[in-house]
C-alpha cells in the first residue's frame, strides 16, 4: 500500500498541486491534513507554507505513519511537520487551530463523511478554509476489446471497495451541509495512453478484487488484463479518471 500510493504521488502530482494552488495554500499557514497516508500530500504542503508554516499531518495506521515519517524527515528539517494517529472523524485539536484543513482521496473510503467534514471545518479558524479532492470512480474510461467485462470490473469492483465510489461529486454538497461558505470545485482528469506503471497495477488490482469479490473468474480476469496487449501496441490504449476539488470558506 505504501508503494502504490507514493506511486500514485509521483503520477499525479499535477492533479494534486493544481488543487493546492485552487485552495488556495499559502506560506506562512498552520494546515491540516486529514488521513495523510505516506506524507506525500504533506511534503506538498511543506514546500508551501515554508519556513514559517507548520503541517500536521494524521492517519488511522501507525504502520503508516512510521513510513511517512521516514519519508518525510529531510522535508521536516525545512518546515515544521507534526505526524500523529488520529481519526478524521473524532479530531483531537481544539476549535479553530488551523488556516486550512485537507482530505485528499480519503472520503470517497469513509462511511460518515459528512461527519468527517465537520470536524474538519470545526478546526479551521473562521475565515480558514476546508479543501477535499476525491476522484470519481463513475466517470473512468477505458480503452478495452471487450466492453462489457470492463464495466463488470469496474464497476463491480469500484461499489464493493469503497463506501462511496461517486464521491468526487458529492463534494460541492458535503461542504455547503457542513455549513462552509463561497463553495468552489475544480474539475481535473488523470489521463495514461501508454499503460503507465501506475496504471497497469491499478488494472491488475482491479482484477485481483474482482476475482475476490466474485465478479469474475480467475480466467476471466487474466484475459481481460491480456487485452489490453493488443490495445497498446496499436497505440491505442486510453484510461481517464475524473478528480473533484472543492473548497469552502469557514464563516467568520
């Protein structure tokens, strides 16, 4: 896990700074961030807020958090860098103790995100902002023979692993119900023609859970992977994934 997602750091880096920069992420600030996985969003922020600012990051997973921290040590010697466990739903700061707060790729894995999204706004300070960023597990394309056991995959898959696979949609509504104001959403895409290697383990995992949850066979699913083959060589191979940024302002 710690692998894919500091892949997935490096992939997507542009999504993830361009939201940065939508929040907007300032030098100086005090920022939150709520299930900071390995620290790659963290070590964004860091380079942000510099000198003067402080990060603090949380997660559910020590195991985790021991590798953020390893990740995160040369960053740390530049900008102030708190790493705690801790759960986004019950936040263990006092009211108001941050300029912003962030939970990216978190909710669309949480039950209750609403609840999340509160407590994240209850620690912000009035006038601070609360910043989500989620993809959109409706809205993939993907290059494949064989339609229909790609959307069985997908989409199977996708309702099964996460609580809310249509999250990056739902953002917009979850701040304004948290009570947020001046609420804005970016739209982004992640788009591989070439069969990244990010790419191709988030295809052979989509397999392996599809397998696991019944959906298909083992069969089935080795050929689906393997038509993908055809699809690259013929310099045809497209996946896009939509992210969702949104932001909302604290009122004063």
């Amino acid at each position: 896990m710690a692998k894919s997602l500091e892949e997935r750091g490096r992939t997507h880096a542009r999504l993830r700074r361009r939201f940065l920069k939508f929040v907007p992420i300032r030098s100086g600030e005090c920022v939150l961030e709520v299930g900071c996985g390995t620290g790659v969003v963290v070590r964004d922020l860091a380079a942000r807020v510099g000198r003067g600012g402080a990060v603090v990051g949380i997660d559910a997973s020590r195991r985790m958090l021991d590798r953020a921290r390893a990740l995160c040590r040369e960053t740390a010697r530049r900008t102030r860098i708190a790493l705690r466990v801790a759960d986004g739903a019950s936040l263990p700061f006092a009211a108001n103790r941050f300029d912003a707060a962030l939970a990216v790729t978190v909710l669309l894995h949480v039950a209750d995100p609403l609840r999340v999204v509160r407590e994240m706004a209850r620690v912000t300070r009035p006038g601070g902002r609360v910043g989500l960023q989620d993809q959109d597990f409706g809205v993939v394309a993907i290059t494949h023979p064989d339609r229909s056991v790609t959307e069985r995959i997908m989409r199977g898959v996708a309702e099964r692993f996460y609580e809310e696979p249509h999250s990056g949609r739902r953002l917009p509504g979850l701040l304004r119900a948290a009570g947020l104001t001046d609420v804005r959403l970016l739209t982004d895409v992640y788009q591989d023609t070439t069969l990244e290697p990010w790419t191709k383990t988030f295809l052979e995992r989509r397999a392996e859970r599809a397998v696991h949850f019944g959906i298909v066979d083992v069969p089935t699913a080795e050929r689906w992977l393997d038509g993908f083959t055809a699809v690259v060589a013929a310099d045809a191979f497209v996946l896009t994934v939509n992210y969702y940024g949104a932001v909302g302002v604290k009122p004063r």
